[in-house]
C-alpha cells in the first residue's frame, strides 16, 4: 500500500484514519481527505446521535436568542421600514458607494506602494553593507512599534503645523504605507529567510552579485512562498483604511456614520458597512485560501515542493545520489489533523 | 516639548488604562481563541461551522466599526455597557479570531503520532486535545502569540475615537488645551515602544522556556 518512496499513499491514510475497507473515490474523496483528522473517530451513530441532539439545543438557543434580541429592537423601532429605507434611496447608495471606491484607491494606492518599499527594505536587511541593515532594521521596529491610529493622528495634525499640507487622501495613504512597508518587509523577510541556503550559495557559486541573486533566485520564489501572506496582509490593509475615518478622509466609514446621523439610522447605517467590508475582506481571503491552496500542488511540469518545504533536491535531502531518488514532485503529503 | 514634560501624569494615567486594556482583552482573546479552535476542530460539524462563522466575520471587519457598532449602535437596543467593558469585548473578541486562527494552525503542527498516540490509549477528542495536543500546540504558536500581544497593545488606541482616555486619547486631549501635536504625538509613540518593543525579547524568553525538545 506505499508508493515507491515509502510515503503512504492517500489510500493507506485514510484506512489508517477511518478503518474503512474502500475510501471513497473521485471527487468525494477529495472532501474525505480533507476532514480527515486522527483527532476523532468518525462520529458513530450515537455519536451522530448526540451531536444532533446538542446541535438541535444550539440552535433553539441561537433561535432564542435571536428571538429576543429582535423584540428588543423592534421595541426600540429599529426595525421600522423608515429606519432601513436609506438602504433604498439611490442618492445614498451612491455616496456609500463612493465612499467604497475612496476605500479601496487609499487601500490599493497604499498597497502597492507599501508592497515596493517592503520589497526593498527586506532586501536592504540581508544587504552586505551592515549600516544598510541597521537602517531597514531600525525603520521596520519603528512603525511596528507604534499604532497606526496614533500615527495617522501625528500626520493629521502634526505635518499641517510643519508645513506640509497635503490633500487627506494622500495623509491616509502615507499612514497605512509607512506602517504597512514594515508589515511587507516583516513577510518578504520570511520568506527569504525560508529558502535553503543552497539556493543563495548556488547563485554565489555561478558568480551572480547581491543584486543579480536577490533579483534572479532568491526574491522571485521568496514572494512566491508568501503570496497567501501578502494577500492576507492586504486584507488587514483594507482593514486598517478605515481609520481615515478620524482625518476625517471621506471613506466608507466616515461616510456610513454621515449617512446613519443623516438619516436617524445609526445603528442600521453600521450594519450596512460592516457587511460590505466582510463581502469584500472575504472575497479577498477566499482568493489567498485559493493561491495557498494552488501552491500546494506542484505546478505542472515544474518540481515544486509546498511552501516551506525543499523542493525534491535530492543532494539537499541528505539522501545523496547512492539513496532511493524520490520520484519528481513528491510533495511531503499536506496534514490534515 | 515643554508641553510634555508638564503633563508627564497625563501620558502615565493613559498608559495606565493601555495596560488594563491590553491585559484584560488579552485573557478574553486567549479564552476566545482556545474555544474557537477546538470548536474548528471538533467532530460535531456544526460547531465547526459556527467557528467558522464567527472567525471569517469578526475578522473580516475592521475592528473600528465593531468598537462603533457596538458603542453607538448596541445601545440602540437598549444593552449598554461601560467604554470599557465595551472596548475590552470588542479587542478581546476580535484578537480572539486570531489567536483562535494560531491555535489551529499550531495544532496541525503537532506531528501526527502524538494524537495517535494518544488515541491508540483510549483518550477521547477532549481529553487528547486537551492533554497532549493543545499543550503542544500553544508552545509552537508562542512568536505568533506574542506577535498578536503587541498588535492588541497596539490596537487599544482604536478605543480614542469613542472618547475612552487611554493613552492615544490622552494625547489628543492634551492636544485640543495645549497645541504641539509633533511633540506630543511623538511622546506617545514613545510610551507605546516603551511597552511593544520589549515584547519581542519577552516572546523569545517565554519561548525558550516552553520549549518541547522534539
């Protein structure tokens, strides 16, 4: 039941897991596989039977308090068609949406230009030159030390009474890009750091400069590894732009708290930009799960191991030419558990 | 600058309220985590689900329009709770998705044979994770633990703009009586890295000290 290098086959894992003589097959498998976990047993049926007992507690509970929590605001008339009919009115959908698209170019505009510099400064931290290091160091501990909240309030009202005066989308995006550069270059770092140092000696070996094994190695498969980390970072990005909220920067927020004192509807007015920051962040995880999910399996024709994990170098493997040669693309199988 | 030599006690009773704010979320995040961790990986698949519910929610928000729904809007429905057990169940919940998040990634990082193991000896699912998995889970996840610490210290200033006086907010008041906003500003980024910088040190020692030899 082993593939010929010794790792057990889905197959065997799941009989090993489960005890069932024939796993499922095709596509039905796929979704076995994935909630296999040696943590439990699949549930029996008593099992089955109590967890539907206790899910049918849960939910009458959930229900309840549902119920509840309805009548109070219902009481309180916040469920009177008046208080939700600016979700309706044209002119206001147009100015949340507006304040959406301002969301999205502080976010995106800061983004890339975060993602530049983070690219450089975690560079700038393996340079050979050490006071280069010191300074991507010190700037990077700088602005992960210290709120963001506090430092878009330093550049709101403290760089107006230096002289600088800039339109308040461009103080949003200076906040979010300073602090997120630090953030980038943090996950660049790792993913440098990550590589085998075979990678780095190999490129030195062929001659190659800083610059030239930095551009040519070791970056492009850093970034690869941590594509679903500089997405998720993103997410937190996106986040984090609704603290123009306080320059105040018309963004979604600022503009869902103008809408809710406008139209009496505080509370509705929330609700309404809370789902639309959820639609969009998990769009945008959904998409990191998706390219983690991808880098996983070696892409065709290329003998890619997962992220984290060498790739089949079989010198690397400590196995030398004289060991079993693991066959090309033999990934360590993903766990589960 | 004299400006903030003068008020040392203003930016000492903010820091004050940071701390308790940052201790006390930290614990309901911690708590929060735990729970919603075990219920991702439990076999009752409804729980999984409610974890997964709760997990791509919370923290799909940004954490400033929880603090206001739940500051200007619960109230609404006539639940009203002090700004700060507001502000600590707001952080605390959100940094829980998080730590919740760690958990389980820590957890599928525990080699396959310790719950083996554990199985093959008759423990349940509670008890195996509880006695053998979680345990080991919690020392593999400590960097990213102490890492989400210093965030939460971090994201206590989203507790100024309701008017809670910890130290970001401190800092504003200061501002509105006694204009110097570079000066002061910059006096409470340097409190703020009095507390997050060591915290580095802080995560490798307790790192250290729990580490499992495997």
């Amino acid at each position: 039941m082993t593939a010929p290098s010794g790792r057990p086959t889905a197959r065997h894992r799941a009989r090993r897991l489960f005890g069932r003589r024939n796993p499922p097959t095709g596509p039905a498998r796929q979704r076995y596989l994935r909630r296999a976990t040696v943590l439990y047993d699949e549930p029996g049926p008593r099992a089955r039977f109590w967890i539907g007992v206790g899910s049918a507690v849960g939910l009458a509970l959930v229900a309840l308090v549902v119920v509840v929590a309805l009548r109070r605001l219902d009481a309180n008339h916040q469920l009177d068609r008046d208080r939700w009919e600016f979700v309706t009115d044209p002119a206001i959908l147009r100015f949340l949406g507006l304040g959406l698209l301002n969301t999205l170019k502080a976010a995106a505009v800061a983004g890339a230009l975060a993602l530049a510099i983070g690219c450089l400064l975690a560079v700038g931290r393996h340079a050979p030159r050490a006071p280069v290091r010191v300074v991507a160091a010190g700037y990077t501990y700088l602005w992960l030390a210290i709120p963001l909240l506090l430092l878009i309030y330093f550049i709101g009202l403290g760089l107006p009474t230096l002289g600088v005066d800039l339109p308040l989308f461009w103080f949003l995006v200076l906040g979010l890009t300073l602090y997120n550069s630090a953030v980038f270059a943090e996950i660049f770092r790792t993913g440098l750091v990550s590589l085998h140092p075979g990678q780095r000696e190999a490129a030195a070996a062929l001659g190659l400069g800083f610059w030239q094994s930095m551009r040519l190695v070791q970056l492009p498969q850093a970034v690869r590894r941590m594509v679903p980390s500089l997405v998720s970072q993103f997410v937190v990005l996106l986040k984090d732009s609704s603290l123009g909220f306080v320059l105040p920067y018309p963004e979604l927020l600022r503009r869902g708290q103008i809408t809710g004192l406008f139209t009496h509807s505080v509370l509705q007015a929330y609700v309404v930009v809370a789902a639309v920051y959820i639609a969009v962040n998990a769009s945008l995880s959904y998409l990191a799960r998706r390219i983690e999910a991808g880098q996983r399996r070696p892409l065709a024709g290329t003998p890619a191991g997962p992220p984290g994990a060498p790739g089949p170098l079989v010198i690397d493997a400590g196995v030398g030419l004289a060991g079993p040669v693991a066959p090309v693309g033999a990934a360590p199988d993903g766990r589960s558990a | 600058m004299n400006v903030v030599f003068d008020h040392l006690d203003v930016f000492g009773s903010g820091l004050w309220i940071t701390l308790q704010l940052t201790a006390l979320s930290y614990l309901l995040a911690l708590g929060v985590g735990v729970v919603v961790a075990t219920m991702r990986v439990c076999p009752a698949a409804p729980l999984r689900a409610a974890g997964l519910v709760y997990v791509e929610t919370v923290r799909n928000t940004p954490p400033l329009v929880l603090i206001l729904l739940f500051v200007y809007g619960l109230p609404k429905t006539g639940v009203k709770y002090s700004l700060f057990v507001s502000a600590v169940v707001v952080l605390g919940g959100y940094t829980g998705t998080f730590v919740a998040e760690a958990l389980r990634s820590g957890i599928s990082a525990v080699p396959l044979g310790q719950a083996e193991a554990a199985r093959s000896l008759g423990m349940t699912f509670g008890t195996t994770l509880r006695h053998v998995v979680l345990p080991q889970a919690i020392r593999t996840v400590i960097p990213p633990l102490g890492q989400l610490l210093s965030a939460l210290v971090r994201n206590t200033s989203l507790a100024a703009p309701i008017g809670l006086l910890e130290l970001t907010a401190r800092a504003g008041q200061l501002n509105t009586s006694e204009p110097d906003p570079v000066w002061i500003y910059f006096a409470a980024a340097a409190t703020y890295m009095i507390v997050t910088l060591p915290l580095g040190a802080l995560t490798r020692l307790v790192e250290r000290r729990v580490a499992v030899a495997r």
